[in-house]
C-alpha cells in the first residue's frame, strides 16, 4: 500500500501513451503505452498492433488504485479509441501543477517539462523532445530502431512522472486533487464526443471566404464608414465615435485603443459597436480552415482544462466553434433524428455572489426567479406587486446596474449604459451597496483575506496566487468566477457518468446532444444535475438554468450573430454560388 494525504492505493500506475490525432479527429492510431507500478517498480511497454487486441487495460482501474498522469484527458481519449474503461481514481500532476503555481510567473512554463524545471528536476531537451513528437506525428510507418526511441520517449514521461510525484505530494490534497482527476476524465470523453457541425454549409463559407469578405464590409460598413477595401481605418472610426458621441479608451501613445477586449467591454456600453467588433473579429481573427472538424463532421479540439487562472477552460480560439465570432455558431447542426439543448444557469454570478456571502436580501433575490425586479422592489424604485411588463424601465435601469457590478463598470460606463446622467447611475450603485450590505461586507473581507494570505482558492482548492500588481475588482469577482469553473466541471462530471452525450461545457453553459425522442427527457436530467452540482458547490443553494433547444432540421442560432449570419448567407446568395441554406 502507498498513501497520499488521507488516502492508500494497493497499486499506483504511472502512464503515457503516444497517438496520432489530426485536428478535429479522433486519436485513433495509438501509437504505444508506457506503465510503471510504482510500488513494485515493474514496467510495461505495448506497441499498437499488442494495445488492440487488448479489451481491458493492462493496469487494474478499480478503487484501490490510482492512475497518475500529465494532462490525463489525452491518456484518456487514448482509452476511449481502445474501448478500455476509465479509471477509478485520477491523479493529473497538470492540474496539480497549475494549482499550486497559479498567479506565479513560470520561467519554462506549465508543461511536463515546465514543471520538472520548477523543481529543479532534470528533464528531456526541448529541440529532442520536439525532434520525437514530429517522428511520432509522421504516423508511421517506422524502423524497429524508431519505434525502439518512440518507446524510449514515452518512457522517459513516466520516468519524469515518477521524479515530479514527491515533490508534488506534499502540496496535494487528495479528495481536491482527485476531483481535478475526475473532471480530466469527463473533458476527455466530452472532447471524444465533439460538436456536429454543418459541413456543407462549412465547405461553401470556405470556398467563397475572400468574396464574401469584400460584400460583407459593404453591407456592414454602410453604417460606419470605417474601412477602405478590407483595412480598417483608425482616423475613420475616430470620426465615426465622435459622430456618435462615444468616448474611447486610449493608449498611452494616444492613439484609439483597438483591442478586441476594448470593443467588448465598450458594446456592453454602446450596442452600436457591438455588429462592428463582430465584423472585425470577422476579417480579422478568423481562419475558417482553422476550425477543427474531423472526417465525421464534428468539431473537436483540446478543452484546455484550467489553464484560465480561475480554472475555467481555455480552448483554442481558432480551433474551437464557440471560439470564433458568434455568428459562425450557426454551424451547429444536429445530426438526422438528434437534437442538440443549450442549457446555462440562469444568472449564475448573481446566484453565487447570493450564496457564497450568505446575504439574504440577494438569495431573496435569487430564489424570486426575476432578481433585477426583486432588487428594484428591495430598494423602494418599485411596488411588490410590480411586475416585467408594468416597470419594464425600471427593470432594465437595475438590470443594468446588476451587471454592471459584476463587469466592475463605474458610474460614467453605468450612465451610458442606462441612457441616463451619472447621477442616477451614482444613485443605482448606491441602491446596490445599501441593499446588499452583507454582500458588500463580505466582498471586501475577501479582498482583505486575499491581499494578507497572498492567494485566494474556491470550494473546492484551486487557488492563485497574488502579486504586487494583483487588481482589486479581478480579485473580488473570483471567487464568482471561480466557483462558477467548479460548478460547471461539477455538472460536467455528473452528466457525462450518468450517460448524458456532453459535447461541450461553454462558460456557464453545457451543449447536450440526444435523438429527438429522447431530448426532453435528457433536457431534464441534465437541469437537475446542473442544479445539483450548484447545490453542492453552494452549500445547499440550487440554482435553475435555462435551456435553448434546436431540433433537426433547425440550426443552433445564438441571437447575437443571427444578423450577420443572415448578411453573409446574402452575400452568397448574391454571388449565386448556391440555394439558400438558412434553417
């Protein structure tokens, strides 16, 4: 037996696997495996052709051993291509890793490599360990004497594991830890299963990308006046914001602030700048090609599990669907008889801040099912019997100031938001603190504990650490953030274990897939355990969730790039490349 905090294993595997898996595919050339026991110190080496024909692992996965792992969701697709069952219990020194670095600046970052340098460890140079990946990626086939390094390779990660895993034992705590590993776990069968997309409609945007783009800034650009052929001008948008009366950010230099973020932050303000970012991130962040869809139509790409420093996922921009501008979601189509639910707290942060500061005014709020109106009638704007369609104004003035509190916008933004002097917005944020001084209380006691421990964790362990140049409203909203990532890789878990067809987690949403016969039931059961990984992450606060649903044959259309997805499905239409595929 081997323990580990408050827990002892009979067997610890150590394990590597090499594959093969080009964008948005499947790994389904396993390449070989590597295992260790670490108590017993025996070794096992299998090439694909010995992993085939195996319809177990050659390790034991029951609970009372443990499976430790770098990044452990790629072991994991690996057992899913073989048909192998998954682990009991998981041991990820990834996730460990970034835990117990997070907010630290990394000389060799966060990876196998970056990790055993934290420590002081020797490891593999990086022009080999590059040379290796390449040779594998090649997919074959190879010389015995290359498939004699490939095993070398892969046993050296095992080796690294065996040196990382003492001096990572000390910072572990072993029910956090195992939790990490249960997520890892669900992301790799979510990232198996991955999103159906419309390729049809996929191939025509790419045929006729650079036509499309040279109509699109015509229609859109009709409104703005801001570019000349595709480039955007700087001294045009500078007119355009003082026609429109919009104060923008600058840069030191002096010059307009252009980051996409900038325009972001600034269309919560201004909705009018909202279809331009759009158009922007349009033209110029997005390759079509770049999409990850594999040869079955489905968009697949590494989750990128906690390397946010709130611990949220962080997948590829390019690679993944809902990584892109919001329109190009429109390529998400159920496949024949199947249709896909959309499900997300509803107004997650507000519930968490409720719970998580125990203020019972804004659980009163919450649990109202309309926390803006409940605010505006907490706060004397409004009568208890008021309701969304008699006070739609004042609604929409406390709504405002809700989310304002949680984007950390001031009195000016606020006003401009509301369409009102900053005064009122003034007098809104003061409503805010007044009505919620538990909460107020409490947040300000978490940046205090934060600022004298020097880090700040959730429920459930993940922590960052704090620096000298630590800003204040990042640090008062994390726990709401934070808290939230756990909440969502709760749900995560709960569904994928309990046969529910996850194809992507989303912020703080889950896209679901079922056939249509079966929809509103997998609907429901996946409402329930979202409200029960809230239940459990918030101490016995249940939060509810909304649900958008999309049946064949209808697309899923997010309402934000509904527009632009219509103008470019004119243009196309236009240059009469095709019949109109707008469902």
């Amino acid at each position: 037996m081997i323990s580990l905090g408050s827990k002892s294993f009979r067997q610890v595997w150590l394990v590597d696997f090499e594959f093969v898996a080009p964008d948005g595919e499947r790994p389904d050339q396993v390449v070989c495996l590597v295992a260790k026991e670490l108590v017993g110190g025996h070794t096992m080496r299998l090439w694909e052709d010995e992993l085939r024909r195996l319809k177990l692992p050659p390790y034991p996965v029951g609970a009372d051993s443990l499976f430790v792992a770098y990044y452990a969701s790629a072991e994991f697709n690996c057992h899913l291509s073989l048909g192998w069952p998954l682990p009991e219990n998981v041991l990820d020194l990834f996730t460990e890793f970034r835990c117990v670095t997070n907010g630290k600046t990394l000389s060799s970052g966060s990876g196998l490599l970056g990790a055993l340098t934290h420590f002081g460890l020797p490891c593999l140079d990086v022009v080999e360990k590059d040379a290796m990946r390449n040779l594998i990626l090649s997919g074959g086939p190879w010389s015995q004497k290359e498939q004699e390094d490939i095993f070398d390779y892969c046993e050296s990660d095992v080796v690294a594991l065996e040196k990382l895993l003492p001096h990572m034992a000390p910072h572990l705590n072993i029910p956090h830890s195992l939790l990490r590993g249960r997520y890892m776990k669900a992301a790799a069968q979510i990232e198996y299963n991955g999103i159906p997309i419309d390729v049809e409609s996929l191939a025509l945007l790419e045929n006729g990308w650079d036509s499309i783009q040279e109509q699109l800034i015509r229609k859109m650009d009709a409104d703005y006046g801001v570019y000349e052929g595709k480039t955007f001008k700087q001294n045009k948008f500078a007119a355009w914001l003082v026609g429109g009366n919009i104060p923008w950010p600058h840069l030191p230099t002096g010059k307009l602030d252009l980051k996409d973020d900038t325009f972001k932050e600034m269309s919560r303000s201004y909705p009018a700048v909202g279809p331009l970012r759009e158009l922007r991130v349009t033209l110029s962040q997005m390759r079509l090609s770049a999409l990850a869809v594999g040869k079955d139509g489905r968009n697949r790409c590494m989750l990128s599990a906690f390397r946010a420093k709130t611990g949220r996922n962080q997948p590829s921009n390019k690679r993944f669907i809902f990584g892109p501008a919001v329109w190009l979601r429109s390529l998400i189509k159920p496949n024949t008889d199947y249709g896909l639910a959309y499900i997300d707290w509803s107004q997650q942060e507000f519930g968490i801040a409720a719970a998580l500061s125990k203020d019972p005014l804004m659980m009163e709020a919450y649990r109202s099912g309309d926390p803006y109106l409940a605010f505006a009638k907490q706060a004397g704007a409004v009568p208890d019997n008021a309701t969304k369609q008699s006070h739609k104004f004042e609604r929409e003035q406390f709504k405002a100031c809700v989310l304002a509190v949680q984007y950390g916008m001031g009195a000016e933004s606020l006003a401009v938001r509301i369409n009102q002097p900053v005064v009122q917005a003034r007098e809104l944020l003061k409503l805010h603190r007044t009505t919620y001084k538990v909460f107020w209380g409490w947040s300000a006691g978490v940046l205090n504990h934060a600022m004298l421990m020097g880090k700040i964790w959730t429920v459930f362990g993940w922590e960052i650490h704090i620096g000298k140049q630590a800003n204040p409203r990042s640090l008062q909203n994390f726990p709401m953030q934070a808290n939230g990532a756990e909440m969502l890789r709760l749900a995560c878990c709960l569904a994928v274990e309990s046969g529910i067809r996850v194809c992507a987690p989303v912020h703080d949403a889950i896209l679901v897939e079922a056939p249509l016969n079966e929809l509103d039931e997998c609907i429901a059961k996946t409402q329930e355990l979202m409200a029960q990984a809230s239940e459990i992450v918030l101490d016995g606060f249940r939060l509810r969730s909304d649900v958008d649903i999309t049946r064949y044959p209808d697309r899923y259309m997010d309402e934000r790039g509904e527009k632009m997805w219509n103008t470019i499905w004119d243009c196309l239409n236009e240059m009469g490349s095709h019949q109109p595929v707008r469902q």
